[in-house]
C-alpha cells in the first residue's frame, strides 16, 4: 500500500517505508541475509543509500519504532526538529507534561493496528520555545514496527492565530470586538439555561468622551480608550469577556458572577479608572465613566439583555454620570 500525506497524495517516503519493511524483515534496517551475493549486498548498499538520501531530502521529521516504541532510525529534519537519536524512547521526544505523553502512549499502542493522527507539542530544550507538530503513526504490517511522521505547522498555527486575533480583538485596545461579545453572551445564556449559574452584565460609557476628542484631540481620546482597557485588563477575570462594543462604549460579561458582586466589580472599575493617568494626556485630564449593571436571565436573549443593560446605563447618564446603576427586570 502506498505511503499517503495528509492531503492524500503519494508521498516520496513511500518506497522509502517499503524498503525499511523489507530490511526490518531480514532482521533490521541495513542487515544482509547470509548466503546474499556481493551483487546483491552492494544492491542493497545503493538501495539504502537511496532511501536514506531520499528520508532526509524531507522536512518532515520520520522515524522508525520497534516494539518497544525505541527509535531505531530518523533522518535528518527528526534530529534537528525533535533531537532524536537512535535508541531512544518515542515518548521522550515529548518531556514530562504527563497528559500529553498518555495522549502519546495510546496513540502508539493504536498505530499497531492502523494510522492514528493528531496534534502535538515539543520542546526542543528549554531554550527553545515549543514546537507545534501533526504526528501520523502508521504501522509497517508484520513486524511490530510503526513509522512517524512530525510535521512542523508552527508558522501555520501562528498565521491561524493571528487571523483570530483580527476576526475577534478590537485594534485599538486589544479588547474582544462586538461581534465575539454577542456570540459569548449567546453562549453565556445557553450555559446558564443548563447548569443554572449566574451570570451578570455590564455596559460602561466614557462620560464626555466627545469633550475628550474635541479639546485634547483625538489622538489623546485613542490613549484614554487604550487606559480604560488596561485598567479593565487589571480588574476582570481571563475568564470574563471584556469587549469594546463600539465608539467609546464597552460591554463586561462575568460568568459565574450575581448582580451584587457584578456591582462590587463595576464600582471597582469606576473608582480605579478614575484615578487613573492617562499616558500622554494633559495632567487635568480624568476619565470617569457610568456603568449599567443587570442579571442575565435565561429568558434573555443578547438583544433583550443588552436592552436591559443599556437602561440601567441611561439611568446613570442622567443622575448625574460618573457611578454605577443595576437594572434587575427581566
């Protein structure tokens, strides 16, 4: 059967494998057959000169295992990429992270019985920052051995990152965008429908922004956007959504959160921003904001919390701004 890659094209390591099977039958690699002719010895001398010409032409990293998951040959890129050496075990080319060596050891005891597929991280020494490969295990019938094949799609995983990063992440402030904190705040409704807990929302709005733009210039008004997301940066949880919605305003979902931690949270906030510098601003510049709390309910949808939310924020613009004001209808 053909070697095939991921893209199931034939590959080159195809005959390569073959011969390997072949060698591995006669008792190892590069083993002769006692009685072989000197023909048939120097056939077999070109044959592997070939063969490991052809292995380590490859980027991808390839290695033989026994039964034993040792490794009893690699080309070139595995010694480079994964610091392999013959005699070693597969599973400490993967360090000590325990569930990825288990993850690791499963998948090698499957590949004695077909091609097994996934994605792996690995360090190459603690200098180095950790590598991102797709391993394919691919069993040679008959003998017990498997072949690995690492490739390296570090640069893809970062180009994937990166794309993310735009499709959800504000410019500006490096806060979620609209878009993601709808889908979260979807998400965060679904969540409480099935396990019930809290969960609280906050939408905040620069008090006088357009005066900020206006007197001091934009350029000063994209560095108090930039102050308030790293004041919220300090405050929220990783787990909380942080997200510029638009303009000068800005939405908070807390998961896990009621409305009365929500409103220790949000005053918080106001106080700590308040208080604030903002880098390359005038020194009389402050920022003050007011802040919508509510509950989000599991009868809610995004629209109908938001809606709730932004009462609670109308409510503080026009008592008097700068503080914190809770919506609890449903």
């Amino acid at each position: 059967m053909a070697w095939q890659d991921k893209s199931g094209a034939e590959s080159s390591v195809t005959h390569c494998i073959v011969a390997a099977k072949n060698r591995a039958r006669a008792g190892g690699w590069a083993s002769n057959r006692n009685g072989r002719t000197n023909s048939q010895a120097a056939t077999a001398v070109r044959s592997d000169a070939i063969s490991t010409a052809v292995l380590d032409a490859l980027d991808d990293a390839v290695l033989l295992l026994d039964t034993d998951n040792k490794i009893t040959r690699h080309n070139a890129a595995a010694a480079e990429l994964v610091n392999a050496s013959e005699g070693a075990l597969m599973l400490d080319l993967f360090g000590s992270d325990g569930e990825q060596r288990r993850l690791i050891a499963r998948l090698l005891d499957k590949a004695r019985r077909g091609p097994t597929h996934t994605e792996v991280t690995v360090a190459r020494s603690p200098k180095h920052e950790p590598v991102e490969f797709t391993l394919t295990l691919k069993p040679l019938p008959s003998t017990g051995q498997r072949v690995a094949i690492l490739r390296d799609v570090s640069r893809e995983k970062r180009n994937e990152r990166a794309l993310r990063e735009l499709a959800t992440r504000d410019e500006l402030t490096r806060c979620y965008n609209r878009r993601y904190f709808i889908s979260a705040l979807e998400a965060e409704i679904e969540r409480q429908r099935r396990y019930g807990k809290p969960v609280t929302l906050l939408l905040i709005d620069i008090d006088h922004f357009k005066r900020v733009n206006d007197t001091y210039g934009h350029a000063v008004g994209d560095a108090a956007l930039a102050a308030l997301a790293a004041v919220g940066a300090s405050i929220f949880r990783d787990s909380d959504v942080f997200a510029r919605l638009g303009g000068e305003e800005f939405g908070v979902l807390l998961p896990e959160t009621n409305v009365e931690h929500g409103e220790i949270i949000a005053e918080r906030f106001r106080k700590q921003l308040r208080d604030s510098v903002i880098p390359d601003a005038p020194a009389d510049l402050f920022l003050t904001v007011s802040i919508g709390v509510t509950p989000v309910r599991t009868i809610m949808t995004p629209t109908t919390a938001l809606k709730a939310a932004d009462k609670a924020l109308y409510r503080a613009k026009n008592t008097g701004r700068n503080r914190v004001v809770t919506c609890h209808a449903a």
